[in-house]
C-alpha cells in the first residue's frame, strides 16, 4: 500500500495544502514548519485519532469550525475523507460510502508511525502499552477488534455493579453473567497478544543486532489471565471479596503489561535514553513486518526525526534497514546527514510555515 496524495484543509497550520508522494519521501524544514503534522494526517486515516494530542478538536486550525483531511492510496485504489468539526460528530467517506462507526476505518490503511514520543513504549505506564499492542493488532484481526470492544462494555457494566454492590447490600449472583462474558472473552484476547508479543520480540531481536548494536533483546508478557475460560471463571469468582470492596475488577486483560529488557536488565531502568530510544525504533520496525506478513501488504512508515540522535553510520544503516519494501515518508531539518545513497531516488519535499514545495 502507499499514499500517492494528501489534501490538508484548516488542518493544524495548514490552510490549503496539497502533497503529491514518491516511493521515497522527505519532508525538509525547520522546527515548527509543521512536518510532523502531515505523518499525523495520514497517521488520522488510518486510525481516526491523534497519537501526539488527545482530542481531534485540538487539530483544528485556529479560529477555523473544522477540519478535512484527505487521502488517495493505491494498491489497492481507494480514497478516505475525514471531517472533524467542534460539536459535531466526525464524518469518515471511504470512496464515496459514509461510514456508520469510526471503528469501520480500522485495517483499511496500513502504516506505521515512528515518533520521538514512542520512547513512552519503554518508559510509560502499562496502559501505553496495551493501548499500542491493541491498535497494532486491530489493524490486521478484525476478530480482536470485535473482542476487546465487548470485553472493554462488559468490563464498564461489572464495574459499575461493583460500584453499586460496594456501597449496598445486593446479590453477588448478578456479577456472573459479566464474569461468563470476560472470562470468554480473555480467552481470545490473550493468545492474540501472546502470538504478536513472541513475534516482536523475536523479530526485535534479530533487528536490534542486524543494526549493528550488542546485546540480547526480550520482551516479556505480563499477564495473569489464561485462554482457558473455565480458570477465567474461577479466578474471577475468588476475587469478587476484593472487587465489591475496591469498586473494580482486579482480574483480566485490561492489568496486562509487556516489558523491555536488555541483557536481562530492565530497559525502563537500566537502560540509557539512547538505548531505550533503539528498542523502540526496532520494535516498530518490527510492527511494519507482522503487518507485512499478516496482511501480505507492506504498510506505508512514517518516520519523524527519531532518528536524529544516532551517528552517520548507523543513521543510515537503520534507514536502509526499515522495512525495506515499503513507502517512506520521513521528515527532517536538513539532508546533510544522509548519505548518497539513501538520498538517492528520494522526493524531496519542503515544507515551510505550513507551505508546501517540491
């Protein structure tokens, strides 16, 4: 799959702005030209939210009612239009279709986005992770998708029952056609996980190495929920003391974690800013091949100076390594630190105060 263009209306700082892309793309300009804002466009069309802000109303150029953005792929053909407006549900067309739920975007645009912030992968909280993890796998099983939005409904109603069973008396029965539904529902959930989480970390691995740097790269599955539904079942009934007192569920998918560790130590603590940051470009690395190899479709990546940090060499070794076959969108202050060879074949296309030009 790639973008061959994007149309940007009242979209960040760009008022009117129309890009045309090339297998091979950069976008040059200064700091706050609003480089990253076209990645987190297309980034939009492919997941219908913002990893840099929450709220797509924060998107909206200032003093405008709303934003458009859209995007023409190929391979296969097709267009998605995306309209945000302040107090107003938002409006997704694919081709000429209006979709009835947002969640119908999810799967249709392969990508993959590298930015700085994706060292909250290594340093941030649980809830980062699986929020990552989720999207990451939404994007190739439907299934998992339609899993985890009912797992995540009737985890809200047993909380709320919690909540009412906390503070009076009631009948603990009532909790048991939630259990029956998490329980179920843990068990798809987590052999997806697990399958995904072994192929990161086996992939991160050979790529962490390949890139030329030392040390053994794992990855560890946290979780305490199994696939066998029948335990689900028990270990939820052996918790509800403490959820009725607590006014939550304690047990299931939504306390998992995975973590990163290099040479056994723990890379959230061990680990130099400058590591982390490696773990977490490999990892994503990672990520364009599973969704490669699962949807047989080499995702579009979109690559934001993460890589600004590291020295010529493995500069541009790491940029020949990262998914070879896919459409490139990377933005940068300058091309004086890419070789040659990586300039070679590449768009270049300069970005300045929200202007576009070739």
């Amino acid at each position: 799959m790639n973008i061959s263009r994007l149309w940007l209306l009242n979209f960040r700082n760009y008022e009117n702005a129309i890009l045309e892309f090339a297998e091979n793309n950069l976008l040059v300009g200064p700091n706050g030209a609003g480089k990253t804002n076209i990645l987190e466009a297309i980034d939009i069309l492919a997941t219908s939210r913002s990893k840099i802000v929450k709220g797509l109303n924060k998107c909206i150029r200032y003093g405008q009612q709303g934003f458009v953005i859209n995007g023409s792929f190929a391979a296969p053909d097709f267009t998605v239009a995306f309209r945000q407006e302040h107090k107003a549900e938002r409006t997704i067309k694919i081709d000429d279709e209006i979709l009835a739920r947002t969640s119908e975007l999810i799967g249709r645009v392969n990508s993959v986005i590298f930015l700085p912030g994706d060292l909250e992968l290594i340093q941030g909280t649980p809830l980062v992770r699986r929020k990552y993890l989720d999207i990451c796998i939404s994007q190739t099983e439907r299934d998992y998708y339609k899993a985890l939005q009912d797992y995540t409904r009737a985890l809200k109603q047993r909380n709320e029952l919690l909540k009412t069973l906390r503070h009076s008396a009631g009948n603990l029965a009532g909790l048991d056609v939630w259990d029956e539904q998490l329980a179920r529902l843990a068990g798809q959930i987590v052999p997806c996980r697990r399958e995904y989480l072994e192929f990161f970390a086996r992939e991160t691995a050979k790529l962490y190495n390949a890139m030329g740097f030392a040390g053994t790269v794992t990855i560890r599955y946290k979780t305490e929920v199994t696939a066998d539904k029948q335990k689900n079942l028990e270990i939820l009934a052996a918790a509800r003391a403490d959820d009725v007192r607590f006014g939550h569920t304690h047990y299931g998918t939504h306390a998992d974690d995975f973590e990163f560790y290099l040479n056994d130590n723990k890379a959230a603590e061990f680990c130099s800013q400058g590591q982390q940051r490696l773990l977490a470009i490999v990892f994503k690395c990672a990520e364009a091949k599973i969704k490669t190899e699962k949807l047989n479709d080499p995702p579009i990546v979109l690559i934001d100076d993460v890589l600004l940090e590291l020295d010529l060499e493995r500069l541009n070794k790491i940029i020949a390594v990262i998914a070879p076959q896919s459409q490139k969108i990377f933005t940068v202050t300058d091309t004086g630190r890419l070789s040659a060879d990586v300039l070679r074949g590449m768009r270049v296309i300069k970005i300045a105060e929200g202007k576009v030009s070739s």
